[in-house]
C-alpha cells in the first residue's frame, strides 16, 4: 500500500510542477485534464502525508522514552498518548481512499420512477418518493429536470416520471436508491382501515456524454406529437413533444416538457444515451447486482429493497438491515443518513475484498 502511496505523492507533486508551467496556459484543455486529476489526488496524499507526520511523531516520542530527564520521559508519554490512538483510523481512511473509483460517481443521473404493483396507491407513491428525491436534492442545491411525467388521473399521482439530476457527485449519493421500493399504509380510498401493500421501482443511470457512446443516426426513428396534460395553450395544439426509438434494440423514449421540439430532442437524446450505455453495461458486466435491470426488477413486491411503513414510521432497507422510525422527516427529504449507510456499507464490502485478493 505505501508503495502505492509514495508513487502516488509522487505523481501528484510532478502535476502541481506541470500546473505552474506557463506555457501550458496556452493549452486550457491540458490544463484543465491536469488540474482535474491533480485536484483528485489531493485528498489522498494529504491523509498519507497526515499519516506519515503521525507516525514520525511515535517514532519521535518512543526514542525520546529513552531519556535519563523525568519531565522528558512525560512529555513523551504525553505524546505517545495523543498520537496512537490517531494512527489506526487515518490508515482505515488510507485504505478507503485508495479502493478504486467508480468512473460514474461525479456523473449527473437520469432518474426513473415506476408505478409497480398495487395500481392507483402504487401511483401516488411515485409523486411522494419523487417529492422526496426533489427535497433531497434542493439540500444539495442539484439542479432538477423534468423530462416526462403520466399523471394517473386520480389526486396527484404519477404512473412514471423521468428527470434529470444535475450538480456534484450526484450518482456517488443516489446510486443505491436503483430497485423496489415497497409502501405500507392506509390508503384515502380505503374504507375499513385495512393496511394496503403496494410497490415502485427506481432507477438511477448515470447521464454519458456522446463520447461514452455513439448513436448512429440511422438507428434512430423519431416521431413527434402533440403534447398533454399542463402547459398552456401550446398543449395538444403543436408537435412539439418528441418519441425517439432506437431500433437495433428497441429503446423508446420519449419527451414533452419543453416547448420547443428541439430542446425536447436535446432532453430525450441524454436519457437514450444513458439507456444505451447501461444496456452495454449490462451485457459486459452481467455478474455485477447493480446493473439496472437486476436491480429494478419487475415491480413485484417480493423484489423489495426497501420498505416505507407508514402506520409505525418506519423505513427499513432490506440490504444492509438499517432501521429508521423517522420515516416523516425521510419523506421530506432527510435522506443522507440511508444514503450514509449504504455508502459505508458498501465501501466496507469493496474494503473485504480487496483484503481476500491481497
């Protein structure tokens, strides 16, 4: 590992010279790829050079225990007690920093809500748990797009919605919300107070650029027709909503929030691009649980991920065993300590195998 971390300094040292170099103020894109990579070393060789300042600080104290001087011997004592306890934590830090990044996790998401099983409440669960994500993200002052939405037609249900999250790290936070999403209460409609069980899925792809994949133009069949639901009088009068099918593999999207068709098929291109590269994702990395299929499933309760009980308040994930009997405050979007807990979870995983690989 400290080889590692030395080539690692090391490299990042050699970057910080580059960065300094004035002719390369010239080339703004070589800059930019410098300076990236440079700011994402930081992190780590600043906890190495953390560690390594705490370990010459022991090596210090222990020698200076040799001194015949009382008061020397204590200030070493002293040292040694403040500096110890520091050391093993800063290594497990080590270790979390160096597992390898996920290419996607700085990357903007497409978010996909479904309406499963359990018909109109399922329907009105996807606005709530949309609602959620939006409180969620205003907290971490993402930006929010929505591309489509079907309404149920009863209260204010959706039957599915499509966004756009834009900001920092976005796919680092929400990449484990992707699966079933199960809902426990009493619905409006029901008449005896009977608890009703109903199910949503949720997928959460990273957005690709055009470079990450390559649509042939002669792939695509695009149609257009006339937009519904709230908007104004350009609704259901123009052609300005946008269906783009990807034929080799039958993909179909579709986008009507904008007015202008053009900036529609801006919008749809992004989600298909995202669709597609998961898809390829998917046929390499079949073994891989995160893929969206597997983890979306079919919509059917017994798929779940994570549980909303709303007569006890509680939310429960099924993968990691959290328990939360603060549902409410959930649902209004105080989401990062479910989201805390599956990154620590999973970065605990990754930290296993990486030791059995050793």
């Amino acid at each position: 590992m400290f080889d590692r971390l030395d080539q690692l300094e090391a490299r990042y040292e050699d970057l910080g010279s580059q960065m300094s170099d004035p002719t390369l103020v010239n080339d703004q894109k070589k800059f930019q790829s410098i300076a990236k990579q440079h700011r994402d070393m930081e992190p780590t060789v600043e906890k190495f050079r953390e560690y390594r300042t705490i370990k010459e600080g022991i090596a210090e104290a222990r020698a200076m225990l040799a001194d015949p001087d009382p008061d020397m011997k204590e200030m070493a004592q002293a040292e040694l007690s403040s500096l110890e306890p520091r050391l093993a934590p800063v290594e497990e830090e080590l270790k979390v920093l160096l597992l390898p990044k996920d290419p996607n996790d700085e990357k903007n998401v497409i978010l996909e809500l479904r309406a499963g099983t359990g018909g109109d409440e399922a329907a009105l669960f996807v606005a709530e748990v949309f609602r959620m994500y939006l409180r969620f993200a205003e907290q971490h002052k993402w930006k929010v797009e929505i591309l489509s939405q079907t309404e149920s037609g009863i209260g204010h249900g959706l039957k599915d919605v499509t966004a756009i999250i834009e900001g920092e790290g976005v796919y680092s936070q929400l990449k484990y919300e992707s699966g079933v999403h199960r809902v426990q209460r009493v619905p409006a409609t029901e008449t005896q107070g009977r608890v009703h069980t109903s199910a949503i899925t949720v997928a959460v792809l990273p957005e690709v650029e055009e470079v990450d994949i390559k649509i042939e133009a002669k792939d695509l069949r695009i149609d257009t027709f006339c937009s519904s639901g709230p908007g104004g009088q350009s609704v259901n009068t123009t052609y300005s909503a946008i269906r783009i099918t990807h034929l080799p593999t039958q993909t179909v999207v579709s986008c009507q929030d904008e007015k202008s068709q053009i900036k529609n098929r801006e919008k749809a291109m992004r989600v298909l691009r995202s669709r597609l590269y998961e898809v390829e994702a998917e046929r390499v990395h079949q073994i891989q649980a995160k893929e969206r299929k597997s983890q979306v499933g079919s919509g059917d309760r017994s798929e779940k991920i994570r549980t909303y009980n709303f007569p006890q308040n509680r939310l429960t994930d099924h993968r990691i065993g959290l328990t939360n009997h603060q549902l409410a405050m959930v649902m209004e979007g105080q989401l990062q300590p479910t989201i805390d807990a599956l990154i620590s979870h999973y970065t605990a995983e990754k930290l296993k195998a990486e030791a059995t690989a050793a």
